[in-house]
C-alpha cells in the first residue's frame, strides 16, 4: 500500500513538534544519565523520518500532527519511544510511535499485553459466542 505523504497543513506544525522532540530527549538523557545521538537525531532527521513514514511504527495508525486539544494529547499524535529504555535515544533504539501505543507499552511489558489481549479476546468469546 502507497504511504500518503502528509498535506502542507500538516507539515507546518512538524518543525515545532520535531523540536520539541528533540528537546525532550536531550533532556530526559541528561538528567536519566542516557545515551543521545545528537548528531544523528537531528530536527530535520526527525521530519524528514516522519514525513516518508507518516504512519506509527506499531499500529500503522496514520499520524496527527498537532493533534493537541485542550491540552491533552491526541491518540494518533506521534512521539518518541525508547525501544528499550535503558539503552536511551540512539538510532537503533528510537522508533515514533502514536502517543497511544507508547502510553500503552509504558507501564506494562510485551507478556503482559499479550495476557491481557489474550484476556479481552476470550472475554469477547464468552459474549459473543
Ligand atoms: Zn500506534
């Protein structure tokens, strides 16, 4: 499937947003003691990364940009995720993700997602079937 190349609209928010991420992550390195690939992480890396793939790497849900409203976060809104958190924003340990799948995979593992999917689907089950 063609990936959809995001509308001018859109773009006009993604400097500030790739800014405020990269901010952000030289923050959260500096003071968690984290790695940070400053040179490789750059503002227009990250713009140029997610205008080709305007789509969270999880889910494929297609990214809003600026989708803040009244202060709170949109769910397709895209944001930056420590693959694992210990090894910091580097390259190979940085993916974008929409808020919600990080949100998510925040305070809970891959088994215990997978357990409570596995939950939710047999629960499903019992109603449906
Ligand atoms: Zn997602």
């Amino acid at each position: 499937m063609p990936v959809k190349k995001l509308s001018a609209a859109r773009c006009k928010s993604l400097p500030v947003i790739c800014k405020r991420f990269r901010n952000m992550m030289k923050e959260r390195s500096r003071l968690n003691h984290l790695p940070f690939e400053s040179e490789v992480l750059t503002v227009r890396f990250l713009m140029a990364h997610i205008e080709t793939n305007p789509k969270c790497q999880r889910c494929g849900v297609p990214f809003a940009i600026g989708g803040v409203k009244n202060g709170v976060q949109a769910a397709a809104s895209p944001s930056i995720d420590r693959i694992i958190p210990s090894l910091g924003y580097t390259l190979k340990n940085v993916a974008i993700l929409c808020w919600r799948c990080n949100n998510l995979k925040r305070d809970a593992d891959p088994a215990e997602l997978k357990k409570v999917a596995d939950l939710m689907d047999a629960s499903l089950g019992c109603i449906m079937g």
